[in-house]
C-alpha cells in the first residue's frame, strides 16, 4: 500500500527492505497469493491438500529430509506455525524479516495462521469499554452529572443525604441545570487548554517536542535553490550488476520554495560514463512525496530515488552523482558548497561498489548479433545511441561482450568510415576500462562495455559507420556539418572576454551580444535590467500573465579546437551574487557542442532566462562562463572563472 524510506511500516527484523515480491504475478493475475514458499522444499519433497484462507494456510508436506520452511509474510506479532498441532517456534529470516521455522522429515500437516495477541485483546477490550461509555453519554447519562453517570456505568446507586432530602420538581431541575452549565464550561475551558498548550509544544522546544536533524550515514553539504541537502542514506553497500538499490536523500528547506524541484541520481565509472538507468524513480512501495512548494522552511523531507545499475556493468566502485532541476522546465539548479562556491549542476555525494552476479546477464541489445572480434572474444550486439550526428559530437556505443580467454581479452579496435570505405577516425580502446584485470572478468564472461566517441570537428556532410575489429560495421550515422561563419556578426554589446584553462590555453573568447529587438527584453519588478540593446523600465507586476522569458544572444570565438565538451551557464544574479535566474546548456540549444568549434569560428548561442515572480532591489547583473560538465571545473576569464555583463 506504500512506505516511507525509514521502513515505518515494517517489524524491525526487516533489515533490508523489499524491492519487489514472488507474489506479484499472483496479485496481477487475481490469484490467491501462494505465500508458502515450494522453493524451500528440499528435493523430493512434495505438497498436497493445500487451502489458503485470507489468515493464512494449511497443507500437508511429505519430506525426505527436515528442511526450514518459509513463508511469504513478514513475521508481525500474531503469526503462529503449527506442525501436526504442535506450535513451533517461529525465526525471522535475516535481513527479509520473513517466516520460517522448521519442519523435521517425513509427512506431517502444517498450519500457519495470523490471529490476535494478549496486547491486542487488551486494547480492543479498552475500545469497547470506551464505546460503553460514549453511548452512555450519548443516551443522555451527562445530564445527572458526574458521579450519578458513574454509577450508571457500574450498575449500582448508593443512597446519600441528598437524595434522601424531601425537593420539588423545581430544585430538582434547578439541581440538573447547574451540572449542565457546570459540565459544559469545564469541557470549554478544558478544550482551550489544550488548544493553548498544543500552539506552544508546536513552536517551543521542549521534552515533548524535540526538533532533530535527519538520521543521515553520509552527510552532505551542498544545496541548491531554497534547499540544502544535508546527506543520504543506502540501503545497501554494494549492489550486483542489474540489480537496484535505494537511495534516500535528505533535504531541509531554507525558505518557501517558488518551483517544485525533483533530484535525481546516477551511477558514474571510473570512466566518466553512466552506468546506472537514467531518470531514476522513487521506488515503487514508496509513499509519494509531497511538492517541494508545499515544504515549510526549516523543515526536512526525505527524498528517495531508485537507482538500477545496467545489466554487466563492469564489476568496481562507482560514485553516486546527484542533480537537481526544475520539473517544470528540466532547467538544473546550480549546486553549491558549504561556502557557497558554485560545484555545478552535477556533485558527487558518495562512491558505492557494484558486484557481478554468478548468473550470466540476458542481454537485450538494440541490434543484436553474433561475431568475433578477436581470438577469445565475441561481440552479442551494440547499442548506438544517434543516427544522425554533427562533427564534434559525442556518439555513445554500447558492445556487449562475451570473453572465453580473459587475458586476450584487453583491447580492440574501432574505425569510422565514409561511404566509400576512407578511415576518418581510428581508435584503440580497452574491452573493458583502462586497467581492468584480468582476474576480474565474472566466470560467466558477459559485460557491457560503454564508449564514447568524438565525431571529428572537420568531418563533412555524409554518412557514416564504426566499425569494429576488421569488419563488424555498425549502423550508419548520418553527419551534417554546420553552416560556420568566420566573418564577425553584428554586435548590440562588445565584451571580448577571454576563457582559457587552468594552465592558460585560450579555448574561446565572448565576443559580446548580437542585436535583438527590445522585445525579447522580460518585463518584470524592482530596477532596470539589461537584455537587449539598451535599459528597460520594469513594470509593476500588476496585470502580467505570468513569467515572461528573455533571450540572451551570446556570440563567441573559437580560439582552438578542444576534446572537452564544455557547457555554458548564464547566471542572472543580485548585487550581492545571489543567483535570480539561470540557464545552463550546451552553446546553441544543444545544437553545437564546443568539440566542433573550429578556430577563428563565431557561433550564435541563445540563452533564455525565466524571472521569479518577485525580483530583488537593486542593479542586477549576467554572469557567463564555461564549464567541464564531468569535473565542474570552470574556464578562467582574467582573475574571475566567469565574464560580467554588468546591468
């Protein structure tokens, strides 16, 4: 019906929570649920007259030998196991937390049953005593006050001064009224008693309410928009290859959140690549969550992710990469540190190790095939992530390997042709990773290999095939080359800012803002803002049909061709650096990556920014700058690692 990520609802012998259940199939197809479990039965043993109940099972069991049986249900107070009539005791399996216990050889009748405990009786006698006493007063008992009503409950009346006394129907009802008013204005004032107390243990701390931060294995230090996040937890530390696990992240609010953002989670190699599922969910026996709109500051919500690690990922230790983004606009929050230096819209918060099943992976490769590529090993199918590609271009292959002589098993070959049979590109790449033993391929011999591959910044228009070993070509990959431009385009603002490495290689120069018309300029509150050619008034809030964009016509200079395919971000931030507004992509809408700038090239990149409904006081200014997305390592323009286009 749903948990929450502490494991509230299950016994506390559930060491590790459930990811799925055998019973699935059953519930889908509307069958009764075969909790006991026949995969138990030693060999040769046998089940006959089996009759399931909606509390639990009786069946008769003929063994050869004693066995431990189990039961699909987790071991609440209540369950009791039977054998031949005889109760035995009942051991929760570890860490499931299930039913077992254990049945000695030969035929013998089994009955599992779920009844009531001695706690249980006791409360449902209480409820009923309180029912009692609530059609009692419902009936018309209060009206005699106090302490007749009492003796009505017990059954009995004992005479006293009073109602020995001689009184007219007049005191009698005078008598009745008094209890009344006297009753009714006890019950008021009870009432506002409580309500009093309730709004100070609510705001004050106290014995009875004790604010805590969230009980977090790993803690984290980073935060995004108006949330921090202080760490996570894994519900494992290590996790076979195809298999899931369950991460759950902690986040307080520091102040009402203006968006609805969702995190997500992924799994990266030693090589940069991605080897987990993308778009990770909350796991699927999880409660929802609320919007994060909905969270109130200072307060912290759990926010748990699903990840599933990709069938033969390569045995070794990975680490967890978190991001947040805007789910209305998929726009990623920039992450930043405990001093407030930006770390990205991507962080590493941890490293756990992925293991390799003793069962050999059952590959689904989107073109499957058999072919040998070298003595030993044996490609079984390729996943191509484009059919269509512009030069400088990344090209993600997945080869999906069987090895029968490991230690041949190191490196292959892989070539990019044009149609007529010209080699582009050549490389040499590990099956693998660069340093994968030997000794670590799984008996089995089946892993994925994941590769990304550049398209060449010069590559012409045409189509395209890898091809691996001799002669294994892949499906063909058509490539249109950019319209470029070596002539500077017309400017509304020069800025000529220089970005160039750590180690002072000059990679791209921003060369300023191409003309536009003052109506890509966002209305909003609270100053001027410059975004196009010149200042423009803001209006009052006042009569706007919601939040209006603004196109940021960026116009930079290729100094050099790199391998490094570096995004760009453009912060719209206050006076005191506080970021306002923000877009972070790769230049051109994605449509060109900066590994296929060639030099002396000018490419248009159009940013468009989104304003919060309310904007700060004061003179706002854009930030701009390039970044490595897989180190968040940024380029330095002068002494800053960005360039100011000031207000």
């Amino acid at each position: 019906m749903g948990v929450d990520p502490e494991g509230s609802y299950f016994p506390r012998s559930v060491v590790e929570r459930p990811t799925g259940s055998p019973l699935e199939a059953d519930f889908a197809a509307g069958r009764t649920p075969q909790r006991f479990d026949a995969t138990a039965l030693p060999a040769g043993a046998a089940l006959r007259n089996v009759v399931y109940t909606c509390r639990g099972v009786t069946l008769t069991v003929d063994s050869p030998q004693p066995f431990i049986a189990r039961y699909l249900s987790f071991d609440f107070p209540g369950w009791s196991a039977r054998v031949d009539g005889t109760r035995v005791p009942i051991t929760a399996e570890d860490p499931t937390g299930l039913i077992t216990f254990a049945v000695p050889a030969g035929e013998h009748r089994i009955e599992v049953r779920w009844g009531a405990t001695p706690l249980r009786l006791g409360l449902v006698a209480l409820s009923a005593l309180a029912a009692v006493g609530v059609i009692v007063v419902a009936s018309g008992g209060w009206r005699a006050g106090p302490l007749a009503l009492w003796e009505r409950v017990l059954g009995r009346k004992q005479p006293t001064a009073i109602d020995q006394r001689p009184t007219t129907t007049d005191n009698r009802q005078l008598t009745t009224d008094n209890f009344h008013r006297r009753e009714l204005t006890t019950l008021a004032l009870l009432a506002v008693a409580l309500l009093g107390a309730k709004l100070v243990f609510d705001r004050v701390e106290s014995p009875l309410r004790r604010a805590g931060g969230p009980p977090v294995a790993v803690a984290g230090g980073l935060a995004g928009g108006e949330l921090r996040f202080d760490g996570f937890n894994l519900s494992r530390p290590s996790v076979d290859a195809g298999d899931t696990l369950d991460i759950d992240l902690a986040w307080t609010t520091l102040s009402p959140p203006t968006v609805d953002y969702q995190s997500d989670v992924w799994l990266v190699g030693a090589d940069g690549l991605i080897w987990s599922v993308k778009g990770t969910e909350r796991p699927r026996v999880f409660e929802d969550a609320p919007p994060t709109r909905q969270w109130q500051p200072g307060e912290w919500a759990w926010d748990s992710r699903e990840v599933r690690v990709l069938d033969g990922a390569p045995p070794g230790e990975y680490a967890v990469v978190l991001t947040l983004f805007d789910k209305a606009t998929l726009q990623p929050v920039t992450l930043t540190n405990i001093n407030g230096a930006a770390v990205g819209p991507t962080a590493v918060i941890g490293r756990i190790t992925v293991t390799n099943p003793t069962a050999p992976p059952d590959f689904a490769p989107q073109y499957p095939l058999t072919a040998a590529v070298a003595p030993g090993l044996s490609l079984l199918g390729y996943n191509q992530d484009r059919a269509t590609g512009v030069p400088g271009e990344r090209v993600l292959l997945t080869l999906f390997w069987e090895c029968t002589e490991p230690a041949a098993c190191e490196r292959f070959t892989v070539r990019l042709k044009d149609e007529a049979g010209r080699t582009a590109q050549t490389w040499q790449l590990p099956v693998v990773r660069e340093g994968f033993a030997a000794a670590d391929w799984p008996s089995h011999g089946r892993l994925r290999g994941q590769y990304q591959l550049q398209l060449p910044a010069a590559l012409e228009t045409g189509a395209y095939r890898f091809v691996v070993g001799d002669d294994v070509a892949l499906e063909p990959i058509q490539v249109a080359a950019p319209e470029r431009t070596f002539a500077p385009p017309p400017l509304s603002l020069e800025v000529n800012a220089p970005f160039a490495t750590a180690d002072g290689e000059l990679i791209a120069t921003l060369v300023g803002l191409a003309e536009s018309s003052p109506q890509s300029s966002i209305e909003g509150q609270g100053g001027l803002l410059f975004c196009a050619t010149e200042p423009f008034p803001l209006p009052s809030p006042e009569g706007r049909g919601g939040l209006l964009p603004c196109s940021i016509p960026l116009v930079w200079r290729a100094e050099t061709e790199t391998p490094t395919d570096y995004r760009v971000f453009v912060h719209l931030v206050d006076a005191t650096g506080v970021i306002v507004a923000q877009s972070d992509a790769a230049p051109a809408g994605w449509t060109r990556p900066t590994t296929g700038w060639l030099p002396g090239e000018y490419v248009l990149d159009s940013h468009t920014l989104t304003l919060p409904a309310t904007l700060p006081d004061g003179p706002l200014s854009l930030r701009v700058g390039l970044y490595d997305p897989d180190s968040g390592a940024r380029l330095l323009s002068g002494a800053a690692d960005f360039a100011v286009i000031a207000p």
